[in-house]
C-alpha cells in the first residue's frame, strides 16, 4: 500500500489463519491478537515519508507487510 505523507492509514486484521496470532504494527505500542473470525482495526497517521511496517510475531516471515509514506506532494 502507498499513501501520501498526512494521510490517515487504517489496516483491518482478519483471524484467519491458525486458532490465533499476535500483530505487531510500527508505530503502534499494542500488539493486536486476533482470534480465527476476529476483526481488529488500527488507525495510524502517516506523518513521516518512509515505511510502515506490521507483521505477524506467529508467522514471520510468511505473514508481513508495508505501508510506503511518500513525501505530500
């Protein structure tokens, strides 16, 4: 996913893999475990260009993204 330096950036987390799982978001302090079925939602202001990264601390290094945050044009 690519944002604009400002924007708001909400990922949604959906408990489908295994009976659950830990996820770890930089810039966020709390780990979120989500349950099979679960939902969870955090929102994060992209206020510095660079990347945003969150993994799962289950299922590393299959389950792992980025947020890339350019510079406001």
């Amino acid at each position: 996913m690519v944002v604009f330096q400002g924007a708001p950036v909400t990922l949604h987390f959906t408990g489908i893999q295994g009976p659950s799982y830990r996820i770890q978001v930089d810039g966020h302090s709390e780990i979120i475990e989500l349950k099979r079925g679960e939902v969870k939602t955090v929102t994060l202001a992209a206020d510095t260009p660079g990347v945003i990264g969150f993994r799962s601390l289950d299922h590393l290094p299959s389950m792992q993204g980025s947020v890339v945050v350019l510079p406001h044009p």
